[in-house]
C-alpha cells in the first residue's frame, strides 16, 4: 500500500481509507491516481469542494455496496467520472471510449509491465 501526502480538503472525505497518521492510503497504483487527477482537478478550480462531496456522496450512498468498504475507490472514479461528464470536461460516450481503450491496453499489456494507452491494438495516432 501506498500513501499520499496532501492538505487538499479531499483528505477530510467521507470513509477515505487513511493510515494510523490520517494520510490517505491507497491498495493499488490505480487508487491513488484516481486519487490525484481528483486533488488537481479541485485545485485547479473545475470543481468545487461541495459539487465533489456530492457526487462521491451520491456513489457511496447507492445501493449493492460492498459490506468492507473494498469498493470504495471504485466509488470515487464513478463520481469523478459523473462529475467530468457533468461540467462537460468530456463527454460520457468519450469517457466509455477511454474506458474501453484502457482495458484493450491492459489486456495487450505483458504482466508486469507498466499500462499505456498506446498499448491499445485499436488506438490511432
């Protein structure tokens, strides 16, 4: 696991995984990045602290959630995902289509090796 040092209100979110110093800690590289893009997007004023808190808000209060809180993250992306669609940063149908890029590029990626979207056998360019 890793953490993140930050002083972004984000920290203050509701059920972020923490360490016993009450820094974010994230189980995966793609936790934490997801993590970031979120800091750096609020800091760069794209969003405000309470349409954030609104949208991580309504994922996690959805139902199906997992009883350990493991989906957490996953919540995060959605509402980052839902927000940038929102504020029409991009669209959902090229969100999808990113999405769907990712995964052809982690599946065409060797184990071990590092994910990159040029790894993507569809991607043009």
């Amino acid at each position: 696991m890793s953490t993140c040092n930050t002083t972004s209100p984000l920290v203050a979110s509701a059920e972020l995984p923490k360490s016993a110093d009450g820094d974010p800690i994230f189980a995966e590289p793609w936790q934490a990045a997801a993590f970031a893009m979120t800091v750096r997007l609020h800091e760069q004023g794209v969003f405000s602290w309470t349409e954030w808190a609104e949208a991580l808000s309504t994922e996690l209060h959805k139902p199906g959630r997992k009883p350990d809180g493991s989906d957490y993250y996953d919540c995060w992306v959605a509402a980052l995902s839902q927000l940038v669609a929102k504020l029409s940063i991009t669209s959902g149908p090229e969100l999808e289509a990113l999405v769907r890029s990712w995964q052809r590029a982690a599946e065409a990626t060797p184990h071990g090796k590092r994910i990159v979207l040029e790894n993507d056998p569809l991607r043009r360019g």
